[in-house]
C-alpha cells in the first residue's frame, strides 16, 4: 500500500500569513487528495487532484502535483485562525480490486490571532 | 455533516471486554473503511469493505473483525481489549470501489479502555 508523508509535521504562523504543507508519496497515483481534521473531529476532504493535473485552485487553497518528483503541496493563502487543524493527504493506489487509502502523519497547523 | 454516521460517540470499557462499533455510510455509498487513529500512530488504515465483500486490509489485529451486511451498514468488533486500543475510530464511506472517489468521514467512536 502507498502512504502519504506530511511535511513539516507541525507549522505555526500568525494570522494571514501564507501556510505550506507539502505530501511526498511512493509509486504511481491517479490522484491526490487533501483532508483538514479539526481536533478530535472526522476528517473533511479539502480537494483532489488528478495525475494530469499539475495545478488546482479551490478558494484559497492552491496544490500542486509533481508527479516526476511524486509530491505535491498544499498552500492555504491569507490564513485565518480558523483554519488551525491538521492537513493530511492521501494517496489511492493505482488500479487493482478495492484499494487501501493510506493517510500520512499529518501537518498539525496553527494560526495564531 | 458528512452523512455517515458512526455510534456509540463515547464508550468507556475495562480491559479484556468486547465492543462493537457500528457505522451506517452515506446513501448509497458501497465502500465503507475503518480507521484507528491513536496520538502515537496517527491515522492507520484497519479494513475496506465494499458491498459486503472485504476489499483491503490494513493494519488491523486479529482481535479486531469487521463485518459489512446488506443494508451496507458495517460493524467493527474489538476483543480482548487492551489499554493500547484506546483510540479513535473513524469510519468512513465512498461511493464506489476505484481510486478516484473522495470518501466521507463519520465523526469518529472514541474508545477508552481502562
């Protein structure tokens, strides 16, 4: 099974600044995705990009895929402190009958007001 | 709100008992996967159920079962308990069984063994 690695495993900034997090993963994908977990809570999906895409935007959120380097990055723009929680991304394996979707560590961020 | 709705929130049990957790996935979702989510483990992948066949297996110990029955709702039952299985416990669900699908969390059953 693949796993995603979250880097850096913990992040603090303060309000309005620009929070980058960034996922490295083993072999071949069809997509990534990015999830936030609030303490304590389920994870909510944040967005999902494909293999072909190099680029997505989604409010202010922007990732990225490189998939020659197999690593993407997740950029939260303008930060609020309501964006404090824990970024994980995931990785499907390509193919095969069902399929293990493995999470890394996380990237716990905090904003601070 | 996800939609997937996982019971008992909170269960508190001695060491050597057995729980059952229950998850009901969203409408018309036929993938159903159980997670554990410890401080030191982070998120570990259990099981992958989908339309009631196990479809992938992770980490999961051979205390722990988990069933998928026709109305696509699932179970995970834990034995043996034991202090290390404190932990939460995430179901989620997806619609379909290849990659490309986004899955849904359910608000997790925290689980405290004393």
């Amino acid at each position: 099974s693949q796993q995603g690695e979250e880097d850096p495993q913990a992040l603090s900034i303060q309000e309005g600044e620009n929070a980058t997090m960034n996922c490295s993963y083993k072999t071949s994908i069809n997509n990534l995705q990015w999830y936030r977990q609030n303490s304590g809570r389920g994870l909510v999906h944040l967005i999902l990009i494909r293999s072909n895409e190099r680029e997505k935007h989604s409010g202010r959120l922007r990732v990225t895929l490189d998939t020659s380097k197999k690593s993407s990055s997740l950029l939260i723009t303008a930060s609020r402190a309501a964006d404090t929680a824990s970024y994980f991304c995931a990785t499907p394996p390509r193919g095969g009958q069902g399929f293990s979707f493995i999470f890394g560590k996380g990237t716990r961020l905090l904003v601070k007001p | 709100d996800s939609g997937v709705t996982q019971t008992p929130k909170h269960l508190i049990t001695a060491t050597g008992q057995r729980v059952t957790l229950r998850c009901s996935p969203r409408s018309g979702d036929l993938s159903v996967y159980w997670y554990q989510q410890s401080l030191d483990q982070g998120l570990q992948f259990l099981i992958h159920y989908y339309n009631g066949e196990e479809r992938a297996k992770g980490n999961i110990l051979e205390r722990f079962s988990a069933q998928q029955f026709p109305d696509l709702h699932s179970e995970l039952n834990l034995s043996s308990l034991e202090l290390g299985d404190s932990a939460l416990y995430f179901c989620a669900s997806s619609g379909g069984l290849d990659s490309g699908n986004t899955i849904y969390f359910g608000e997790g059953s925290w689980l405290t063994v004393v």
